[in-house]
C-alpha cells in the first residue's frame, strides 16, 4: 500500500502530474467549479477519473502519463488493479491496464526511462482477490497481504521481473527521483518497516527499526531523505494489539504521525504531533516542506483534508475542505501542478476520483 495503498477510512489515491509544454490537460469547468473558494493554492482543478475509487496516481518521468489503482468494475476489476492514463486525452476513457487481472494490486510506480511499472500484488497466491478484512468486530484495519510482492511490467501489461521474493508483505514500492532506488515497506523482520533497494532489486537495506508501521514512503526531490507515515505504539498494551494484528496480516491506521530520515535511517525525526491520522506525506518542490493528508482537525474520522507543514513541524497550513476526503497529493517534478484524490462534487456518494490541479505558490 502506499505509494500505498490501501485504501483509507473511505479508501483512495491522489498524486501529482505534470504537462510537458506539448500536453494539454483537460480544461476545468468554466468559474473553476471543482475548486473550493477558500483552497488559494489551487486553481484550475480538473477531473480524471469518473467512478468508484481512484487512488495512488504516480508521474512518469517524463510527465506525461500516470499510473493508477481503481476498482471499477466498468473496467472488470473485482479489487484494486493498475491502469496507466496518457494525460491529455479524454479521461471518460477506459485507461490502459496494466496489471494481469489476478489477484489485488497495489502501490504503482514508474520506473526510470518511463518504459517499466512496478508495483506490489497478490498473484502468486491465486487468481482471486484474497478478502476484504474482518471488521466485525469495530475495528478499522487495513490488511497487509503476506502474499503481496513486487513486479515490473512494461507499458502494455507484460510482467518483465520480479523485485522481491521473501515471505511475508512487501508492497508500497516508490522510486527516487535520481533513479537509482526504490524504497517499500517489508514485514521480513517481523515488524512493518522501510527497505532501500537498487533499482534491479539488489543490495536490499533496512532503514527503520523502530516497532510500528512504517509505510507510504517517498523519496525527497533531491534523492537524500524519505518522507513517511508510522505508527508508534507506546503502552505495552498498545505494543501487544499491535503485534497480535500484525500476526493476523493486520494493521490499525488510526494513529498515525509523519516522519522524516536520511535515506540511510539517520537523522530520524517526527514531524507532526497532530493525533489522530496523519498520513500520505509527499515532499514539496523546495525539499523542506510536505504537503500530507490528515483527519486531525475533523469531528468526523473520515474527514480528511491536505495539509502543509516545514520539515521541521512548523507552519502548519490546511491547503483543501473537502468536507469528506482529500487525500494521496503529489506534486509535479517540475512543481507546477498538484494531483489527489478526493470525493469532491461526487453527488453526495462515495467514489473516489483523481483531480490535478495547479499550484499556487
């Protein structure tokens, strides 16, 4: 998950995309109507997905394509599976597939060259997407497959390698703006922690150590720092129900804070102290601040809007108001643009769909 990717409370992805001066995004409606009056770092929002949920939407290198998960059954998904979108064309269009079809899907990435897609799935361990989690009994979990692993496939769906072949999950694959590493989250160790690889999936090293989730990592614009989401469980009673769900292929995401390390692990630090969840964190052009999504100013759980905050937790800066869900942003490589998910102006229902959006300073 993450580039993650589960899905959250209601289950979604935003990410950011960026046009090359040949590419032409949509035109937004006239008066800017996907926009809410009061989100001034936005304008000209636009629509690219129509239906069900839409979520973890990464850049090509080359800005000129996505890659997406979605459920849409109108495309035959029974789960999450991955689709590649062309920007620039009409987005009521069934996208490109890219993954088999078998299994659930999740946390895709482009790999450098912009001719390769790697991402994290279940396939090995059968055709069927494996259940939905047991919340009956209240609980809101979020499953992390132990079959989940990661793939590359080419632009057109052909699975060309496999990353990781350990047992247990390893998924929420990202890759470093230099092209030379891929970060994810492994439960090898035991315990849900970050992993550097090179780019062909050699000289694997773990980067956090520390007991709780450590998931939805991203690389820093200039390749030297990782920006995350973690749980830190501090009562022995908390360390225990968070084991015990973990040894169930569980994890609890409501308390959740945004962290940053050097991408050997040193210089730990958290950066939010806000409660609640806070999560789907993605560095800033100016490599000092992060824009994430959290529910920490919402009466409601499943309230989520983005935020902004320095890498240092100050200047904190709510940037939507959906009164619903915002999440999943991430910003163009050339920082012009601003894509996420979100269940804005969606009629009242529950799909979940991708917006890009320029970025106001």
């Amino acid at each position: 998950m993450n580039r993650k990717s589960i899905y959250f409370f209601i289950l979604c992805t935003v990410f950011v995309l960026q046009c090359s001066p040949s590419m032409q995004i949509t035109k937004p409606q006239a008066g800017d109507t996907l926009r809410y009056p009061d989100e001034k770092h936005l304008k000209n929002v636009t629509q690219l997905t129509f239906g069900a949920n839409n979520a973890e939407a990464y850049w090509s290198f080359d800005s000129k394509q996505l890659t997406f998960q979605s459920d849409n059954p109108a495309w035959g998904n029974g789960c999450d599976q991955i689709f590649r979108l062309p920007l620039g064309g009409d987005y009521t269009k069934e996208p490109v597939h890219i993954s088999n079809g078998t299994g659930r899907t999740t946390c895709s990435y482009f790999m450098p060259g912009n001719k390769q897609i790697l991402f994290a799935s279940t396939q090995a361990a059968g055709k069927e997407c494996p259940p939905a989690p047991d919340r009956s009994s209240g609980k809101y979990v979020w499953a992390v497959y132990n079959s989940f692993d990661i793939y590359v496939s080419d632009l057109d769906g052909k699975q060309v390698k496999q990353l990781t072949n350990t047992p247990g999950y390893d998924a929420e694959a990202t890759v470093s703006p230099k092209g030379d590493k891929i970060v994810f989250t492994s439960v090898r160790n035991g315990d849900l922690d970050l992993y550097t690889m090179n780019i062909d999936g050699s000289n694997v090293k773990q980067v956090t150590n520390i007991l709780g989730y450590d998931g939805g990592a991203f690389f820093s614009p200039d390749g030297t720092k990782l920006v995350f989401r973690a749980s830190r469980p501090q009562t022995e009673d908390a360390k225990k129900e968070y084991l015990d769900l973990l040894h169930q292929d569980l994890v609890q995401p409501l308390n959740m804070e945004i962290f940053v390390c050097n991408m050997d692990g040193s210089n730990l630090h958290q950066v939010t102290h806000l409660g609640k969840a806070n999560w789907a964190p993605f560095y800033l052009p100016d490599n000092q601040h992060i824009i994430f999504s959290s529910n920490h100013a919402g009466t409601r759980g499943y309230s989520f809007n983005l935020f902004m905050i320095s890498e240092e937790g100050t200047g904190l800066e709510k940037i939507t108001s959906d009164k619903t869900f915002d999440a999943f942003p991430m910003f163009s490589p050339n920082g012009k643009y601003l894509v996420f998910a979100s269940n804005r102006f969606n009629g009242g229902g529950h799909d979940t769909n991708l917006f890009v959006a320029e970025w106001v300073k």
